[in-house]
C-alpha cells in the first residue's frame, strides 16, 4: 500500500547543504552526525537545485539473423550538477583551484578583497556531502571521491540575477567500489509508524 511518509522533496537543510572536503577528510556514515570542520561550506546554490545522473551505455550483440542475444555494459557514471550562485572563498577556490584564489582580509577603512586567476588548472578530486531536510526527514549523500568537471562555465553579469557558477562533479568509486553513500532518515518513528 502507498505510504505517502516516504514522499520527500529535495531541500537544502539549514545550515549549509552543499559542502567540499580535503582528501583527509573524515566521511560521514549517517544522515545526523556532524560534517567534520575541514569539509567547507560552498554556500547558497540556485533554486535549480541539486541534479544526479546515473548513466549506463550497453554493447548489444546480436545473433546471425539479428535476434540480440547478449548486452554487456560498456561504460557508467554518475554525475551531479548545481549552480553556486554565492561568490565566497570557498566556492570560488573550488571551481578554479586554491592557487586560483587569494583573499586578501579587511584591513582599517580598506574592505576585504578577492583575486582570482583563471587558468585552466586542473581540480582535485576530493570529496563532497549534499545535506538535505524536509519536515521531518533527512537526506544525505556522500560522494567519497568527486572531481569538478564542467565543461563550460559561463557566467553572465546582468541587474537581475545572481552571479552563477555552474558546477559538474564526476563521482569516481572508492575502495569499496561504491561512487556515493546515500543515507535516508525517513522521520518515521514507533510513536508515528500507524
């Protein structure tokens, strides 16, 4: 039977829901635990949300007389995509590189400044948690091995929207052979299970 307590939207939660770690970073193993401190904040996203794509590519063979006999898989991926629509330190040093980004701090009646070179450098791989709430459910995914791989970033500075910086991440596997860890508290507890 339909149990509509597990319909769920894709909220950002409070608090921060798009965060990059180092490659020493500690990974969460549930949707509740904190997020350890070397994971950064990438800020506000746009309302276009969080995006995944899981793709597969198949090799058919066919048999003499074009009956298909066999598919074996030739590729898979998974990919997610947001737009950061928030120009901090931190967003900006993961789309162009930490080298790309020197923030120089306020200083007296001099405001604080940010400098970024554009390069083509190449992005570490690292990894990235998407934390998400509605009512009383939380939603976290963890990508243990994640590389920024937009093809093109195209920004546009006009009066009526935000400055955007779309990203595309490629999840790799991990030493488990898993590309992401998705951990989901349904909300549902023995005092409401009925």
């Amino acid at each position: 039977m339909p149990d509509s307590r597990y319909v769920s939207a894709g909220k950002p939660k409070i608090g921060g829901a798009v965060f990059a770690g180092d490659q020493t970073s500690p990974l969460p193993t549930d949707e509740t635990t904190t997020i350890d401190p070397s994971f950064e904040d990438q800020g506000y996203c746009s309302a276009d949300g969080l995006t995944r794509t899981i793709e597969a590519s198949f090799n058919a063979v066919n048999a003499w007389g074009g009956e298909e006999v066999l598919n074996s898989k030739a590729s898979e991926s998974v990919h997610y995509k947001f737009t950061l629509i928030e120009s901090s330190p931190a967003a900006l040093k993961s789309v162009f590189g930490a080298d790309n980004v020197t923030v120089i701090p306020p200083a007296g009646d001099q405001s604080g400044r940010i400098i970024v070179t554009i390069n083509g450098a190449d992005l570490p791989r690292r990894p990235w948690v998407f934390d998400l709430a509605f009512e009383n459910q939380l939603r976290r995914q963890v990508i243990p091995i994640g590389k920024i791989v937009t093809s093109s970033v195209e920004t546009t500075y006009k009066d009526t929207d935000p400055i955007s910086l779309p990203v595309e991440i490629a999840c790799y596997k991990d030493s488990d052979g898993n590309y992401v860890y998705e951990y989901f508290n349904t909300g549902i507890t023995e005092d409401n299970e009925d």
